[in-house]
C-alpha cells in the first residue's frame, strides 16, 4: 500500500493520505506521492473534480511530519517550507475543483492542506488547528498567508497565536469550512457535493474557478475587468449555447465539454 492512494471513479479522482498510524501526517515521501498524484489527475481529461481525504476515521491529516523537523539547519527548513508550498501551490492552481473531506483532525500542515483546497467539508468531529507555535514554530506550508485570506486576519490570529483546536462547528461559523456532516454521512455527502459539481458545465466551472482565484490577487476594478474578459470567452463555448437554450426549452442540459 502506498502512502497516496489514488482512486478513479467515473470522471471524479479522489485522494486518501494513507498513513493512519501516525494520523496521515505528511511526511517527504507523502508530500511527493501527493504532487505525482495531483499532477496525474490535472492531466487525466476524464476527471472533472478530486476529492483529498485522510485514511481511517480519526484524521484527515494531523500535520507535517514533526519526526522530519527536528534538527533541520535554517537553510534546510526554509527549502522544507518551500516545498511543501509548492505542492499545495499546485493544488491551488488546479483547474479542476479540488475538494477537502475533513474527518477528525485537521492539524498545522494538514490544515494547510486543507486550506489550498478550494471547497472543504467536514465531520462533526473534525478539529482544527494551526498549533505550531505550540512547537516553538510557525506555520510554514502556507498556513499564516492563506487563513488570514479566508477568515480575515483577526480571527486568523486567534487561531495561530493561540494555537488551539477549533470544532467543526466554529470552523463553519468562522467559514474555515464551508458544510459540516455527521461522520457517518461525510463520504456520501462529499460524493453527493462532487456529483453536483459535475453535473454543471465542466468550462464554466473550470473558470469561474479561475476568476474567482485570479480575482483576489487583484484591485477589485482590475479583477472585474477580468470577470468580463473570461465572461466574454465562456459566453461563446458551447456549453453557453446548450445552458441558455436549455432554460429556454425548459429541459435539462446536457454538457457535451468534458475537458477542463
Ligand atoms: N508528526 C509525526 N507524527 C505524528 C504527528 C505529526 N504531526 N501527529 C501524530 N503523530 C503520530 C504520533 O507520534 C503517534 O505515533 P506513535 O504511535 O509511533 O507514537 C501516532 O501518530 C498517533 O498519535 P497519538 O499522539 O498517539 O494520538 P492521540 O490521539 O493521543 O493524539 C493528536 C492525537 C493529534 C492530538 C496528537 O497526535 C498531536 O498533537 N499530534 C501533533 C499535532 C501537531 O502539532 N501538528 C502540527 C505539526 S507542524
């Protein structure tokens, strides 16, 4: 068994870190598996949307792997914390929907994770935290940039400077995740949310997803400027002709676009 499992079903790839004994915790060999594993499903046409999920019932991913921390030279560290950047960079930029299903714990570098995706999900029991200056550290995958642009900076603060576990229910109240499920029904909810999305038009999704990323990069008069640019080239795909005539005729689409 590899510590990256990659599944393919119909035209959705999901991902499941594979390390339950040390709860999924990333270590290099995690970190590299999981960029062959995304970069493979980026170029594999069929699949529409990935789902990253953890093994086992008790995390998604309780961090980087603290064994391979101990003792790194500055230099080293700082190339660390770059590489693990670069694969959840990679995740970021997917054109394809990459969903987080958050069960158990969500911790330091599996929060970052979780935070690169671009939809996450999660269990009554999931437990967040950005605990590393618990560890005489900082977050170093992401993790001070990328809450503080979800949840804004106040309530990013708390978490990072306190270092504490959030509830899957203050995560959702603070929009850290945005749908939180029993256990027992994460899977089938995740699945339903995946089905959802590949029933819509495979072009549209691909770039409202690249307006909505590229669009908080930039003043918002430059990002509108670019909604308008992309709206323009999605309104000629045939997709748009199909949706729009679709409504019209008063039946179902039927999306023909599989790539993204
Ligand atoms: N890195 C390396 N190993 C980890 C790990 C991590 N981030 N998180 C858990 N593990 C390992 C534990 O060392 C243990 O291994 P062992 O059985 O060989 O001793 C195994 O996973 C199970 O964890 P354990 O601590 O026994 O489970 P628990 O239920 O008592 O506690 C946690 C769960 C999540 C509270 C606890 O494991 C923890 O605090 N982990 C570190 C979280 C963290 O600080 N992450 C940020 C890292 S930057």
């Amino acid at each position: 068994m590899s510590v990256v499992e990659t599944q393919i079903e119909n035209r959705l790839g999901r991902i499941i870190i594979n390390r339950p004994d040390k709860l999924n915790a990333l270590n290099n060999e995690v970190l590299e598996k999981l960029e062959s594993s995304i970069l493979d499903l980026q170029q594999n046409s069929s699949i529409g949307v990935i789902v990253l999920q953890g093994a086992g019932e008790k995390s998604f991913v309780a961090g980087a792997d603290i064994a391979e921390f101990n003792g790194l030279t500055a230099d080293q560290a700082r190339v660390q914390s770059l590489r693990g950047q670069s694969v959840f960079n990679l995740i970021e930029q997917s054109s394809k929907p990459v969903i987080a299903s958050i069960q158990g714990f969500a911790l330091g570098g599996g929060c970052e994770l979780a935070l690169a995706c671009h939809i996450r999900i999660a269990s009554e029991n999931a437990r967040l935290a950005l605990p590393e200056v618990s560890l005489g550290l900082i977050p170093g995958y992401g993790g001070t940039q990328r809450l503080a642009r979800l949840v804004g900076m106040g309530v990013a603060l708390d978490m990072i400077l306190s270092a504490e576990m959030i509830s899957a229910v203050d995560a959702l109240r603070i929009g850290l995740v945005s749908r939180v499920y029993p256990a027992v029904d994460l899977d089938g909810q995740t699945m339903r949310l995946a089905e959802t999305i590949l029933s819509r038009s495979p072009h549209a999704v691909s770039l409202a997803l690249k307006a909505v990323r590229d669009g908080l990069l930039l003043p918002l008069a430059k990002g509108l400027e670019h909604e308008a640019s992309l709206f323009g080239l999605i309104s000629q795909s045939a997709d748009a002709q199909e949706g729009t005539a679709a409504f019209l005729e008063k039946r179902k689409p039927n999306f023909q676009t599989k790539d993204m």
